[in-house]
C-alpha cells in the first residue's frame, strides 16, 4: 500500500490481462490519454481488480484490442506497443483516442530542421515521455513513419545510438520564437517558492516546520533510492526541479484540488451513513456498509472517505475473495471470514494470509472486518505526526524517515482521488493542516 505500483506490468501479469471469456476483438493499435487520474483501471479481467489512473493519465498510451466487459466496451492501454507492458482495461468513454495510420517512408535518413526539436518514447508523448532534445541538422536512420490524427511522426535512431519518435509536421528551419525561448527557460531554473495568502477558517491550521525546504529537498534528494518519477515505460531518477515543485506546500495549499494533501486522516468528518452510502453505490459487498464506515471512522478516528478509499482499492471495490468471505479449514462450514483492508494479506498468498488473520480475529461479518480492521489502519498508516497525504510521502517534521512513497506525485495523485469522493458528495473536507518550511 505504501508504494505505487511500477509502470511496466511483468510479462506474467500481463499475460493474466488476457486470460478472460469476455468478448474481445483485435483491432489496429491506436494512441491515447486516459481522460483524468481516477479513471479506473481493470488490471485483471479474471478476478477484476482495479486501480485508479493516477500518473498514468500524465502519459500518451497505446490503445488497443476493444473489448465487452459488463456490457461496455473497454480498450487495453500499454505504455508501449508490447503487449508485455499492458497495463490493464480502460473503459472507452474515459479514453482520448487518436487513429493511427502507418505512411510509407521515402528516405531512410531524416535531417532535422529545427532547433528546439524534442525526441520522444512515444508518438505524440507527453512533456513527461521527452528522452532528448536533438539538435538542428541532426540525421535520423529513419524505421518507421507514422500518421498520428493530423500530426506525422517518425521512429528514428540518432547519431549517439538513442532510438525515439519525432514529430516532423511542424518541423521547418528558423529562428526560435521568444514564446519558445521564454518556455525554455522556465524549464530549466530552480522553482522560485512564493507565500502565499493562509487560508483561514474552522478546523485550519498551519504549521511551521524547522527546516527550510531547500534544506528538506537536498536530505531528499541524498536518499537511496532517490525520488522517483515514471516516464510511462519505467521508474526513474526525478529531476531536482521536479521533485521541488512536488513538494511545494505553498502553491498546493491554495489550488482546490492539491489542497487535499493536507486533509486531516485521523479525524472523523462526521458524515451520514446515507452519505457514505453514496460512494457505496454499486461496490459488491460494501454497498450499504455506509453504517459500518461511520462507526469505524468515529471509534478509531479516521477520515471515513479514507477508509472507504484504502477498501476500495484492497477489495477491487468490494468484489474481491476477501471482501466476500473465505472459509477457513478448522472453522464452522457455514461460517466466512472477511479482510477489508488487506490486513495481514502477505503477497506470497494474499487470500490465505488475509482470511486466516481475520479469522483469527474473528472478523466473520463485513461489518466486523471494516470496524476492526480501521484500528490497523489506525496504528499502521496513520499517526500523529504523519496524518495527512502530504506528511505521509515528505515526513516535513523529519525529511527521509518513514516516507510512505518514493513517486514525487504519490500525495498529489491522491489529493485527486479524495477529492473527486468529496465533488460526488456535493461536500468539502472539514479539516487542513497546512504546512509551511522555515524561511
């Protein structure tokens, strides 16, 4: 739970993305963005688990085989045109999606004209999937030529080996525009961090921190592994002007979205059973358990959208084996244990470990397994120095002790999530702490 998953799915993984008696139709491999972060993503058709997007809707994809899932038509995003790096089923209406066409090459050489062309791991790439920039009068050993929508691309080799795609439409010898230098630039110095006004109100508070964030960054930046961020096809180094805007707390702060790092999640918002029931909605067996949430969050103090967040993505929205109930050998017959969380649930063979610690505890009902499985969460995720996303993945108090997440967007892709439970239920969250580094 502490580490996002890796970006490139194993070859055993992906090959268990096919393994499905749904209707399936190949067709030619597109290109495309998953439209926002909490998109679900189907990770495995056979049991049906699920993730959100998150990072992934930062990166163009390749879009292929459609689909039939639960009567709607569905598509397999990769991050590249291997289907070993599948990285599960996106439903269509949450996919922007751009034809494909190949072109005959005419030359086997391309020399590039411009002088801010960029080479990148995928046609029409985002900012993120950027290998290099090439330099003007650059030759490319030309392989394959592309029509991408209205855009036309090559896949080429450099000079120094490096193999990528380049966008030629545009591509044309002048001089760069000041828009372009400007864009240049702010790329390349350090993030000036500016204060900015403090909300105030109910249930806010700020807090100062003892170290500076240029201070904070270096201690991060020293860490082994180092701040990760992915590039579509795989984990890497984070850039140190990327990694100091992740962890900017004044510009989140303000941003309705991004200022959901600093939620309080050891705090019960007091919400209804009839509003969690809300989120409930169509998720298996814990439609309906809005009660049981509520008591869980009020007894052990924990945000219940949280909680409701942390089951979804252990149960694949309450349709997964423990969620539903696993007889234990030795046990009544007729009795079935149940795991919300995934507490105890140990990689080697989670539906094992997981039934046989809810046994052992005695969580027989769904209810007993969401109330008493809130208080490990309570101990194990949750403490009081480290209880809102922000905290959780930067520790301020104590930069590069008990981090919960080496990907620099962890607590931004899950401010996203957490918010979009707050937008469904026409609310807003109660309480913030809000971070601030010594000047």
């Amino acid at each position: 739970m502490r580490l996002l998953q890796s970006i490139t799915v194993g070859t055993v993984a992906a090959a268990s993305l096919l393994l499905f008696s749904h209707n399936a139709k190949a067709e030619q491999l597109k290109i495309g963005k998953i439209k926002n972060e909490n998109v679900v993503i189907i990770t495995n058709k056979s049991a049906m688990t699920k993730k959100v997007a998150g990072s992934f809707a930062q990166y163009t994809l390749y879009v292929n085989d459609m689909h039939t899932i639960n009567g709607e038509k569905y598509y397999r995003v990769q991050t590249s045109d291997d289907i070993q790096h599948a990285i599960g089923y996106v439903k269509a209406s949450d996919l922007q999606i751009e034809q494909v066409k190949s072109v005959s090459s005419h030359d086997n050489t391309y020399t590039v004209k411009s002088s801010s062309a960029k080479l990148y791991e995928i046609p029409e790439g985002s900012a993120r999937q950027v290998i290099d920039r090439i330099r003007k009068n650059e030759v490319i050993q030309v392989e394959k030529t592309l029509r991408v929508g209205d855009q036309t691309y090559i896949l080429g080799t450099l000079s120094n080996g490096i193999k990528g795609w380049l966008n030629i439409t545009n591509d044309v010898g002048r001089k760069e525009q000041q828009s372009n230098v400007q864009d240049s630039r702010k790329q390349q110095p350090e993030i000036n961090i500016h204060q900015q006004p403090r909300p105030t109100g109910n249930g806010i508070q700020h807090i100062e921190v003892p170290v500076t964030l240029q201070e904070a960054l270096k201690i991060q930046l020293s860490l082994i592994p180092k701040p990760q961020y992915s590039n579509g096809l795989k984990w890497k180094d984070a850039h140190r002007k990327d990694v100091l805007e992740a962890m900017n707390p004044e510009d989140a702060m303000i941003d309705p979205v991004q200022k959901y790092q600093f939620l309080v999640l050891n705090a019960s918002q007091h919400l209804t059973a009839e509003q969690l029931n809300t989120l409930l909605e169509g998720k298996g067996i814990l439609a309906g358990q809005g009660e049981a949430f509520k008591q869980a969050s009020e007894k052990y103090n924990i945000n219940e959208i949280y909680l409701i967040s942390h089951a979804f993505l252990e149960t694949a929205e309450g349709t997964s084996t423990l969620a539903k109930g696993v007889k234990i050998k030795g046990e009544d017959t007729h009795q079935h244990f149940y795991n919300m969380y995934g507490v105890g649930a140990y990689d080697k063979d989670a539906v094992k470990y997981g039934a046989q610690f809810a046994a052992n505890v005695g969580w027989d009902t769904p209810e007993k397994a969401i109330i008493g499985g809130a208080e490990y969460i309570s101990k194990g995720f949750v403490s009081d120095t480290q209880n809102t996303l922000y905290t959780m993945r930067w520790n301020p108090m104590s930069p590069g002790n008990s981090q919960y997440a080496t990907d620099i967007l962890w607590a931004s892709a899950n401010a996203n999530y957490m918010y979009a439970y707050y937008q469904k239920l026409g609310i807003s969250g109660v309480k913030f702490n809000f971070i601030h580094y010594a000047k």
